[in-house]
C-alpha cells in the first residue's frame, strides 16, 4: 500500500508541477480569437463566492489601527460567526484557544497561506475527545507580514475540500510589487506581573532586481512570555481538598496561558516572464517554542510549593515543545483573454518534539521526564489546478472553474516513546516492534464551479466535487449558492452545501495506541447483559473509517445604501455526520501487568448539529466617524454522545459563547491620527453535562458568566516614514481566571499596554 501511495503522491506531484510550468506555453499559444466579452459579468466563481454574506475581509489597514499581540487569531476573532474555542468541547487545554467557525470546533476550520493549505496542527496527538495541545496555524505569519485576511464561512467554504466543514481561513502576504525595506517593533505589558509580556521585531524588505524579476525577504522574532504558575491559585483558595483515603493534601489548580517564542523567515522570488504569467518559488522556516506553564491535560495540577515536574518546569519556563515548520512552494498564475490558470505544489515538513507525557490514571497527558524527547514527523505535499473559463449558458453571461487538488500526508512515529503494550485479540494487534510507524493518507480531488448570470438580478454558483482517498474511498459534495438583487440595495443571499473532512492520521495510525488508566473509559454490557466497569481502557486508531461529513445551509440579506450603510442578517444550520471520537463499542480485552483493559478503537459516532444568527452593520457617521458592530447568536449546538447502557447524552459541539457582540468606532481625528475605542461583548457559556475524564455525566455543570472586553487603540502616521501604534486592551479591568471546572476553562488576559513602532524606507 505505501508504495502505491507513493507513486500516486509522484504522479500527480508530476502531474501538479508540468501543469504549472507548461502554463505559459499554453497561454502564449492560445488563438486571439479565444478572447470573449462577457458583458456585465466580471468574477469568477471564487470571486463572487467571496462577496456571499459568510465571508470577511481583513485589511492592512485593520490591522494596522487593532494590532494584534501576537497571533492573527486575535482579530480574526471579531469577525460575524467566528470565536476562539479549544480542539474539543472537554475543555481540557482550554488556553490553547484557536479559531472557531460557527461553533463547528477548530478542527473544522481550514487555515490557508496564499491559498496553500496549513496542517502543521495535525503533527500533534489526539486525546480521546479530539483534544490537541497545539496553538493552531494562524501564527506561521508575522502579522506586519499581512495584507489582508478572508475569513469564508457556511456553504462557500465547501469548495476547499477537506477540513473546511466550518470554514477557511486564508492569510495573505504582502507581495513584493514595489522597492520597500520595512523595519518594526511592538511591545505589549499586561499591568497583572503574572502575566507574560510581549516584544516583537520584524523585517520585510522587497527589491525589484529588473522588470521582470523580484525578490521578498522577511524575518521576525516573536517572544510572549508565560503566564505565572501561580496565576489561578485564587480559583482554590479556602477550599479543603483530600486525597482518595480522606487525607488533607495540597489543592491544585490549572495553569494559565503558557508563552511561546516565534522566529520566521521566508525568501520569495518572484518572476513575470510574460505580460500575462508570473511565477513564485517560496522557501519558508518557523520555529515555535513554548514557555512552559503548568498545563496538563487532566486540567489541576499545580500547587503552592509543589515539588512535582511540572511545577519544577514551569518554575524555570522551560521549553517541553518545539514545532518547526519548512516549505517549498512553486506557484504559477495566468491571466489571459479567453480565463486564467493558477497552480501550485506546495512541501511541507513539520517537525514535532516534545518531552514524553505520561499515558495512565491522574499522570494521563502531563509531562514525565525533563530529558526523554518524542518527535513526530509529519511530511505533507499538497497541490492544486485551477483553469478559469469565461463562457455564455444560454445566451447569459459566465465564469466557468475547473479544478484539480492533491494532498498527501505521511506521519511517522519511529522516533515517539512506544506505549509500552503488547497483545493480540484476533486481527487487532498492539505491539510497537510490529505495527507499522508510518502511516499515510492520499487524497485527489476533481471539482467544478460555475457562476452563472441567470438574470439581471439573479446570480447562481453551482458547485461539484468528487474527492477519492486511498483510506474511505470516494466521496461527493459540492452545493449551490445563489443570490437575488431586489433592489439596487438590497439582495437576498443563500446557499447550501456538503462539506467533508478526511479522518487524520493518528486516528489510522498503528503506532498511536491512546492509553489511559479510567479517565474517561466507557463502560460496555457483557454477553450475560451486566454492566462491566473495567477501568482501564486503550483506543486503537481504524484504518476503515469514513470521512466526516456536514451539511451546510445559510439564508440571509443584505443592505448596501449610497450613503455608506452596510448591513447583513444570516440564518445558518449545519447539520454534522459521521463526527471521528473514541468509539464505546468493545473490540474486546487483554490483560498486561495484572491489569485488565478493554480494547476500543476510533470510529464514526451519530449526527449533531449546530445553528445560529449572525449580523453586521457598518456606518459613517460625517467625515470622520465611522461606526461597525457585528454578532452572532447560536441557536443550537448539540452532539449526542453514547454513554454505558446504550444511553446518550446531549453535548456542545464546542465551548463558544451563546451570543457574542463585537463593536468600534473609528475616529481620523486629523489626517494622520486615527483612534479607535472597541469592545466585545460575550455572553453565558453553557459548562457540557458529558465528562471526558469520567466518560459520563459531568458533576461540575459551572457555565461561565458574561462579561465584556473593552479596547482602545490609536494610529498615527508622521510625515517621515514611521508610523506609531499604541493602546490599551481590557481597560476596565475584567478578571477572567481558569478553574478547570465546567466552562471555566481559559484565562482571559487582564488590562495591557502596548506601543509599536514601523518605519518604512
């Protein structure tokens, strides 16, 4: 099977990469006569896609005037739909807080480079409910770096393929048009010593070496400091905590947020051999280190005085993970008169090293060793074919896409600490001198797109794409977007679609045996019809999983007045099947060391669904006033999870907020001074009733209470070259501290004070 798969990934790399370079052949021996007036109809059907009410663009410019402390998330945050949740609604890792979409989890929100996709995240292992201890892959970009962010949400992101079941993030890189030598630095310190303060400094400099040829270097360092290991002590104070005999001990508490270091670089060359073709070849290194600060998986684990590892680690802010990320990428596009063409075929190399975690009982997911290192080796080569066709369809004018994408993934465990079992039970074997360490998935994809003039107001985006995987086999989905100009003002927008995700690697893998020691294990009835209560448990990964589907329908409408009003209003529903989590159907049992555990694997689990109302609206007020506020209120989330018994349990599909409003007013107070008071409004977050540590019901249903978050920032451009950002977040002081229990899950930093200074030669 691998060197089939191996020959498929050449193959179609090949393919990819002829395609990408034969490109200007073909444009240059394109007849004139190709060329085709269309009329009123400019875009393509990405383009108009990315006009539908589910999608948000992020300028330079934002950017610029809310400055973001250290990862893109912060701003992307604030966009209609769109919060940070952790990789799994346990809460457990609950600072690691990452973009969600619609409440669809992190794990279903597809972040791209340049249109190149990132899946640096997808190196790190699995818990049983899906928890990752990953930051995510919205900071492999220095934010200086960006020019704008589209954030595609609901049915439009479907064209994306796999991962972009909630939606896509794209990041988008300032190219390198003009000479420019970009110098920065930015400093944010919170006024609570136990928080970690942030510096940053970055280069962009772009160099046209001829007409044709240019060149882009950037380089940045990006160090935010941990969280002090005693920041959520309060969240235990006066309490009286005892051991399982009864005996009074230490109470322990989460950690805070932990700190991490950046350094990125990356060298793009750039070369426009024609009028019509320009090709880049880009070459890209990250490094991320974390600063260590108590965090383990189980949530409590430090304490006044401890003594354990982890308190010693995070004592010493340690680093105990590293994730490096290297690309190549080779990137042609075309624009001629009969369409255009854009491919790409992108490497990618991630290295994740961490210290080894322990795998049993209360140890389960915290640091073991100060010396003994995993690494886990994720190698992705990814590509995509798009030809941009304009067209008539009975006599109305068009946008024809055609398309081709490839992914392959390999993940190699050899150098990860074995799990230390041994056994066999009929065809399922766990033996880490026996299992195959690398596992690997094919993906190639054929889709279409076609936006179509139907009338003078009515525009529609059919969609179709056929996915095959060497591991689920085919898969359809694809949608239809439509929208219907009412007026010159006001226009009807809906859609609907079925997105899918492929299941990942760790949970195919052989080598990855998840082991635990009672947290979380589900109970099974035994052939005489008796509840057996083993406590010990391990989850196998399954390499006859099918792909996680969704789908995705939104409704809504839109305002855009001469008078500068703008405003939206949208239903969306996604309806979610075939959801990957720890399956409670016992394989069987086996017994090591005297301990019996009983035998699961991952597996597709019964439908949930989420649903909800998002709104935007943005006005000038004069000349100098500008007013935006955006919301999104969540109707449903809800998956049904199986417990002992055959019985279920309704469950959040993610830890987001049951509404959230964000708001600011932008003031030029002169030409060059731009000030910007912000706020952010969230509301209750319901605490899950379903367990992970017990695999049942939760006893600890604490919601997290509102609260509101405001900011206030200022820009101003002097006449020389530099321009000043400074400000502060959280001005009135919301102390939101991390206990571990029900949705108190993450640490809210408190008030901080930031100044940034860019100067542009």
């Amino acid at each position: 099977m691998a060197s089939t798969r191996g020959r498929l990934a050449r193959g179609s790399a090949f393919f990819l990469i002829s395609t990408t370079l034969a490109a200007p052949l073909i444009a240059q021996s394109a007849p004139e006569g190709a060329s085709m007036a269309l009329g009123t109809i400019v875009l393509t059907a990405e383009e108009q896609i990315k006009q539908a009410l589910g999608v948000s663009t992020i300028t330079e410019e934002d950017l610029k005037e809310q400055p973001v402390v250290n990862d893109v998330a912060e701003i992307i945050r604030k966009m209609p739909g769109v919060n940070l949740s952790g990789t799994s609604p346990s809460g457990q890792r609950g600072n690691q807080r990452q973009i969600d979409i619609r409440g669809m989890g992190p794990e279903n929100v597809l972040i791209l480079i340049d249109g190149k996709p990132v899946l640096s995240r997808t190196a790190v292992k699995q818990g049983r409910s899906g928890e990752r201890d990953t930051r995510g892959d919205t900071n492999w970009v220095p934010v200086e770096m960006v020019e704008s962010i589209e954030v595609i949400r609901g049915p439009a992101a479907a064209r994306y393929g796999s991962g972009a079941a909630g939606g896509v993030v794209n990041i988008i890189t300032k190219a390198p048009e003009n000479d420019l030598l970009q110098l920065g630095m930015k400093f944010d310190v919170p006024e609570n010593d136990q928080e970690g303060a942030t510096q940053r400094y970055n280069l962009l400099w772009a160099k046209r070496l001829n007409s044709d040829v240019a060149l882009r270097f950037t380089a940045s360092y990006n160090r935010s400091e941990g969280d002090d290991p005693d920041i959520n002590a309060e969240t235990v104070e006066g309490e009286v905590c005892t051991d399982r005999g009864g005996n009074e001990v230490a109470c322990t508490y989460p950690a805070g947020v932990e700190g991490v270091v950046n350094k990125d670089a990356s060298l793009l060359f750039s070369w426009t051999p024609t009028d019509t073709d320009k090709v880049d070849l880009e070459f890209g290194y990250s490094r991320q280190g974390n600063i260590y600060a108590g965090d383990v998986l189980l949530g409590s684990g430090l304490s006044d005085g401890g003594t354990s590892l982890a308190d010693t680690l995070a004592d010493d802010g340690a680093e105990t993970n590293v994730m490096e990320r290297k690309t190549f990428a080779l990137t042609h596009t075309g624009d001629y008169a009969w369409g255009g063409l854009m491919s790409f075929v992108q490497y990618e190399r991630t290295n994740n090293r961490r210290l080894s975690e322990g795998l049993n009982g209360g140890g389960e997911g915290a640091i073991n060793s100060d010396s003994d290192w995993d690494e886990a080796v994720l190698d992705i080569l990814s590509g995509k074919s798009e030809l941009y066709l304009d067209r008539t369809v009975f006599g109305r004018p068009s946008a024809l896409t055609l398309g081709m994408e490839l992914r392959y993934e390999k993940l190699d465990l050899s150098e990860y600490t074995a799990n230390g079992i041994s056994f066999d039970y009929g065809n399922t074997s766990a033996d880490p001198d026996q299992n195959d360490p690398v596992t690997e998935q094919l993906n190639v994809g054929l889709y279409y797109e076609h936006n179509i003039e139907a009338t003078d107001r009515l525009t529609l985006t059919p969609s179709l794409r056929l996915d095959w995987a060497d591991s689920f086999g085919h898969n359809w989905s694809g949608g239809l977007n439509a929208s219907y100009a009412l007026t010159p003002e006001w226009t009807i927008n809906g859609g609907i679609a079925k997105a899918f995700k492929s299941p990942s690697l760790y949970q195919m893998s052989e080598q990855y045996v998840y082991r635990t020691r009672g947290n979380g294990c589900p109970y099974y009835i035994d052939g005489a019809g008796n509840l057996d209560r083993y406590s010990q448990c391990v989850v196998l990964g399954n390499d006859n999983l099918k792909p996680e589907t969704s789908i995705n329908k939104e409704i809504g409408i839109a305002y855009a007045g001469t008078n500068g009003i703008n405003a939206t209003l949208t239903y969306f529903h996604n309806g979610y099947r075939d959801k990957i989590q720890s399956s409670t159907t016992r394989l069987g049992s086996y017994t090591d060391g005297g301990i019996t555990y009983n035998m699961f694997q991952w597996d597709n689990v019964p439908e949930a669904v989420v649903s909800g109302v998002e709104g935007s609206f943005a006005m000038p007020l004069g000349d100098r006033f500008d007013v935006a506020i955006n919301g999104t209120y969540m109707i449903e989330s809800e998956q049904k999870i199986p417990l002992d018994g055959g019985a279920t349990i309704k469950a959040p599909l993610s830890l987001v907020p049951e509404y959230t409003i964000n708001g600011s007013l932008s003031w030029q107070a002169t030409d060059r001074l731009t000030v910007i008071p912000s706020f952010t409004h969230f509301g209750k977050i319901d605490a899950s009733p379903y367990s992970a540590t017990t695999g049942g019901a939760n006893g600890d249903l604490q919601d997290r209470d509102p609260y509101t978050l405001w900011n206030l920032a200022m820009t101003y451009e002097f006449d020389n070259g530099f321009d000043l950002s400074a400000g502060a977040t959280n001005i009135f002081n919301t102390s939101i501290k991390r206990s571990g229990d029900g949705a108190n899950t993450y640490n809210e930093p408190e008030r901080a004070f930031y100044v940034g200074l860019t100067k542009t030669f």
